[in-house]
C-alpha cells in the first residue's frame, strides 16, 4: 500500500492506494509545532481505524520544510520506509518552463502531473487553498508557470482583523450581488469577489496559452474550492484529490 502525504499551510492531506483506488482519505490541520511521535501516533490510529494493515511506500509533497521532516522521521521510525520526496530536481515527467524551477511549490508541480495524466493536453489547474493558485500546463507536458494569490480564507481573516466594524461571516454565496447587509455585503465581495478573479485570471491564462487554439481543460482542486465551484461555468472539472493523484503518479514513475 502507497502512503501519499500533500503538507499545506493549513491542511495535511493523506490518502492510502491500494488495488488501483484510494482505500483512504483524510484531512489533518497543519501544526508544525508537532511532534513526530505525536504525528506517528496519530497516523497510526488512522491507518488502524481505515483497517490498513501495512504500507510499503510513502511520498511526500511539502510547503512547509519543518514538516517536511518531521513527516519523513514518521515515516522511518512509525512506518518503516523511507520516503521520496517531491522537488523540483524529481524527474516527474514534466518540463518546467520557469525562471527558477527550484522556487516552485512542488504541490503545484504534482497538481500539473495529475491533470496532463487525466485530460492530455493544454490545461489550467485552479488550486484554492492557503493561497489561490492558477497552474498552466502546456500539450507538450510542460509546466508554463501561472498565478498566486492570497486564499480566500485568508481574505476573510484579514477583511475581519483589520477592519473594526467588521466580523467574520460563513463563506457561503449571498442570494444577491448588491449585499442589503454586512454580511451579504462582504459574502458577496469575498464569494462573488473570488469568482471574478478566477473567471478573469482564467479568460487571460487562456488569451496567453501557447495552445490556445486548442480545447484548454480548467481543472478545480483544494479545500476551498467547493465554495466557488456551484456559482461558475468556467471550471470543467472538479478532484479534490488531485494532488494525492500526481503524487501516486509520481511514486509509480520513480519507484517503477
């Protein structure tokens, strides 16, 4: 069974693959102030709890360097294997065709991996996590580059910490556009807001790909992306576990 392990800024996500299908999936809230005994203990009770009897491959994508190793020392000294660890340097089967390759979040480089194998050919992958994120993947199987921008979550937290009359609303989309209060005010700016950007970054994305003239598949993954999803035409597909994918993808190329 192939343990893949995706560290966010606010999330960690596993999944467990076994006989050509995800047995497992969980969500873990990122604290880098965790210990590896306290992560392996919790991993354990999981993988106990899911009935998985054994792994014998774990790989690891990572935007946080100090559990990066923290997740490594699990995997030895809890499960017994060594981990590969997702780079730039990897060869995953993808060109990148960035100024500096090494700078790249490897979640996004994985994300790339994931969409080229599942619809071949020109894409763009919208990741809404910590950060907003658009990835651009060319019919050549290259990774073009793409957008960042700050998550919707934290949108909302520095909308409500930074404003005094302000306070933190659910993020759900408001019935109207125009808000007749606070609240749909700001539902509206953050929800409806989030959409536009997506829909406007993905019109330019598309005016820019060097594929242009082909059908470009959008792609939605991460853990904010079912808020937006409902209230847009623009997204083809939605995977939330999509980076679990590359990184399964990953492992079968490099380990054979």
């Amino acid at each position: 069974m192939l343990l893949a392990i995706d560290i966010g800024n606010t999330n960690i996500t596993l999944g467990v693959w076994h006989n050509h299908d995800w047995q497992q999936h969980w969500r873990l809230q990122t604290n880098p102030a965790r210990t590896a005994d306290e992560y392996g203990l919790m991993l354990k009770g999981l993988l106990r709890e899911g009935n998985v009897t054994a792994v014998n491959g774990v790989i690891i994508t990572s935007v946080v360097p100090v559990l990066t190793q923290t997740l490594s020392e699990v995997s030895v000294e809890h499960l017994h294997c060594q981990p590969l660890i997702v780079t730039a340097a990897l060869d995953m089967g993808l060109t990148i065709c960035v100024d500096v390759p090494e700078a790249v979040g490897a979640d996004r480089l994985v994300n790339c991996v994931a969409a080229y194998h599942l619809f071949p050919g020109p894409s763009i992958i919208i990741d809404m996590g910590t950060a907003t994120k658009l990835d651009v993947v060319s019919a050549k199987r290259e990774f073009l580059g793409g957008v960042i921008a700050p998550g919707l979550g934290l949108a909302a937290d520095a909308l409500a910490r930074r404003a005094a009359k302000l306070s933190h609303v659910t993020l759900e989309a408001p019935p109207t556009a125009i808000g007749r209060n606070t609240v749909h005010a700001m539902q509206s700016g953050l929800i409806l807001g989030y959409i536009s950007l997506i829909e406007g970054m993905v019109a330019r994305l598309r005016a820019e790909h060097p594929d242009r003239e082909q059908p470009i598949h959008i792609l939605g993954t991460g853990g904010l992306i079912g808020l937006v999803a409902p209230h847009t035409a623009v997204i083809d597909h939605i995977d939330p576990w999509l980076t679990l994918t590359g990184l399964r993808l990953i492992y079968d190329r490099v380990k054979g």
